[in-house]
C-alpha cells in the first residue's frame, strides 16, 4: 500500500505514476521511500517484463516538495546528508532495477524529477512538455540527480542546463537525445503502449541481461577485461534455455516459447 503512488499491473507489465497533482507530483520523503520499496519489490519479481513510470495531473514531477523545502531550511549538514542519501539510494534503485523501464513523460519535468526521466531506459515524451535543471536558480545544484542526467543528456549538453537552469522543450530534448520518442498529446499513451508491447515481444532474460549490458560496459575501455566479459556473456547466454529456445524458433519460423503481447 501506498500513500503517494498509483500502482497496478497485468502479468507482465507494471504501471507506477506518482499520485500527487495537487502539487505537481513533487518528491518529499514519503514519496522516496515509497519509489524505493516500489522498485524494489518490483525488480525481484520474474514475471515482470516492464515497468511504465509516469505522473497523474498536470505535471510529471516538479522537483521538491515546497513544504518539505521549508522543513530542510533549517537542517544541520548531518541532516542535509542523511536526506540526500535518501533520494540516492532511491535513483540507485530505480536505475538498478533489472526490469526495463519506460518513462511516460506527460506534463513538465524539472530538478529531481528529471532526475527520475533519466534513470529510465525510453523516454516517451509529450510534444511541448518542458524540461529544466533550475537548482542553481535557488542556489543549488543538481548533484544527486548528476550522474545519471550527464550520461542521458550528455556532458556537453549538462554543462550549459546544469548552469543555466534555461527550459527546453521536449523537441529539444529529443534532439539532445535524452527523449526517444514525442508524441502529440492524444497520441502519447499510443507510444507508450507501443514500446511497451516491444519490449515485452523480448525474451524475457534477455531484456534484463541487454539493460544489464550497457550499464556496466558504458564508458568502459576496449581493454582485454570487457573483451572476455563480452565473450563470457554471450556463451552464457546462448546456452540458457531462453537463448536456445530463441535461436531454435528463429530457424524454425514460429514464435518463441515467450512471446505475446500483454494485455
């Protein structure tokens, strides 16, 4: 059960939106907590094959919460830490989940809730939605949300939002390759809908291993290291039964064991 979000799910896919558009969906402590235990509950379960995270109202997630703002004020730095881990074990958590990710990108997105558009793996997003990293207009910094915004938005591109705390658009965003896909407003949940159903076509195993893949081998070197661990994964895979069974239906023109699109 959950105070701050709206949960369901069919056999293979889950649906988590945040659930608080009277303040455009902004994180407090209660809303970390339970992203958290979301994520992780959901990241153990087998059956799973995607997750959508998306908002309910107007906005997808506005940052912090102006009332729990006011409650960290006034907190020593041994509080502002223990809050700040928090919120960094929560995108570790979700960036870490083994279940595919797709963020549904429906209204704007700033600070920490661009953060949370980052650690997922496609981003859909809504034409005209609006993205901004605006903590240095508070005289802040987007440290926690850093290292996943500079590896979906580039370091080029961070190093002029990060200091400008400018908006830019979801066209621009596409352009800058954080957003994979925009989408007119009646067609945006058609998108979603359509990824999803691709990525849930997948071998199973296989969507977790490849989400595995480029997280550890992203900005790695060529060395001798990442060639035997490539070389490692594939022979692991090919001799999995989910591996077999692929390459099997594949040579035989019918549909794998896995496949069907979930309803």
């Amino acid at each position: 059960m959950t105070s701050t979000l709206d949960i369901s799910r069919t056999r293979h896919v889950a649906k988590v939106f945040l659930n608080r558009p009277d303040v455009r969906n902004a994180f407090n402590d209660t809303v970390i907590a339970e992203l958290t235990a979301a994520f992780t509950q959901l990241g153990t379960d087998p059956e799973l094959r995607v997750i959508v995270l998306g908002g309910h109202g107007k906005a997808f997630c506005a940052g912090a919460d102006l009332a729990w703002m006011r409650t960290m004020a006034d907190y020593s730095w041994d509080e502002n830490r223990a809050d700040a881990q928090a919120l960094a074990d929560m995108l570790w958590t979700i960036y870490r989940c083994p279940v595919p990710i797709v963020g549904r990108i429906h209204g704007d997105c700033y600070a920490g809730g661009l953060g949370l558009a980052a650690v997922c793996d496609v981003l859909v997003a809504r034409e005209g939605v609006q993205f901004c990293l605006s903590e240095a207009r508070l005289g802040l910094m987007p440290a926690t949300i850093a290292p996943y915004v500079i590896r979906a938005l580039g370091e080029q591109a961070a190093r002029r939002y990060f200091i400008t705390a400018e908006r830019f658009d979801a066209a621009r965003a596409q352009a800058l390759g954080l957003v994979h896909e925009v989408a007119a407003a009646e067609a945006l949940d058609a998108k979603v809908d359509e990824v999803v159903a691709t990525l849930a076509g997948n071998g199973p195993a296989a969507l977790r291993a490849c989400k595995r893949l480029v997280q550890d081998f992203a900005g790695r070197p060529i060395d001798e290291a990442l060639r035997t661990d490539s070389v490692r994964r594939i022979a692991g895979i090919r001799a999995s039964v989910e591996g077999k069974e692929g390459v099997q239906s594949f040579l035989s023109k019918r549909a794998p064991a896995w496949q069907g699109t979930p309803s």
